[in-house]
C-alpha cells in the first residue's frame, strides 16, 4: 500500500518531534556553564628539613622575617618565612609524621628547588653571605642572570633577576 502524502507528512513532523524531544533531553543533561574553578588564594611550599634552626638566619639575611614558630621538646618543629606577601614554611620530618602519619616514607628522598625571582640579584648575593654556592652565577638564554646555593637545610634554592636593568 503505497504511503500517502498525508501519512507521510504526519509521520516527518513525528520524527521531528521525537528528534526535538531526543534534543531537549540530551541539552539537559549537558551543563549550560562550565564550572566555576576554584580560585588558588596561595600557594605555600613547604620545606622539609631534619632541623631548622640552622636555616633561620638564611632567610632573616635574605629580609624574610620568622614567624609562627612552633617548638617539641624545646627543638623547632614547624616555622614562617614571611616577606612582602610570600611565605615559605619549613617543618621537620619528625613533626610531619606526628601531623601526618606514615607521610615520613613518602618524603623520604626527595629533594626540594626553589626558583625566586628577585629585582636585585647583586643585594642578594651580598646576604647570602658564605651560603654554598651550587651553580656560580650565569646568565641564561631565557634571560635570567641567576645563582644556585644550597642553604643551611641542604634544600636547592635558585635567585633570578629577570630582564635589563
């Protein structure tokens, strides 16, 4: 029986209402937005040391001001480095594991660079006083004139300026 243009017209404008049903469905499963990210309010590494008192005058050299320290058993435990708006934390492995069990064999090993740009790589040097100098200072192609020195914790810590004078 041959179709007529009637049946066949009834039966394109139900697929096409099924086709829009099919969409509508599927639109609302699909997010209208995509979401919202959260917004990272810091960013705090955290340097793991066996003692930190010997790292102390480093950062007080360099204009970091201690703050927040933390002490078991008379020993510094956890401390702040605090300077224009950056912090750098340390805390000793001891504490770590008393804080986060079983973490101690994750840090285990592991080794620590800190890269900071500064504006005065001269005044900087000058601070450093007879920190270990790891990498002498150099110029790079990506347009860095840095030093590399290892401070009292044995953590690798890297000073740029960036750009001409």
């Amino acid at each position: 029986m041959p179709w007529s243009r009637t049946m066949k017209t009834v039966l394109m404008a139900s697929v096409s209402l099924l086709s829009l049903v099919s969409l509508a469905s599927m639109a609302a499963t699909i997010p209208s937005a995509p979401p919202q990210e959260a917004r990272l309010e810091r960013l705090t590494p955290i340097l793991v040391v066996d003692s930190i008192e010997e790292v102390v005058p480093f950062w007080e050299a360099l204009g970091f001001r201690a703050t927040n320290p933390n002490r078991v058993d008379g020993k510094l435990a956890f401390i702040e480095f605090v300077k224009e708006g950056y912090n750098i934390h340390y805390q000793t492995l001891s504490r770590i594991e008393r804080d986060i069990p079983g973490a101690t064999e994750m840090l285990t090993g592991n080794t620590t660079l800190l890269y900071l740009a500064v504006d005065d790589l001269d005044a900087v040097i000058a601070a450093l006083g007879d920190a270990e100098v790891v990498i002498p200072r150099r110029n790079t192609r990506w347009g860095a004139d840095e030093i590399y020195v290892k401070e009292p914790g044995g953590n690798l810590i890297g000073f740029a300026k960036f750009g001409s004078d």
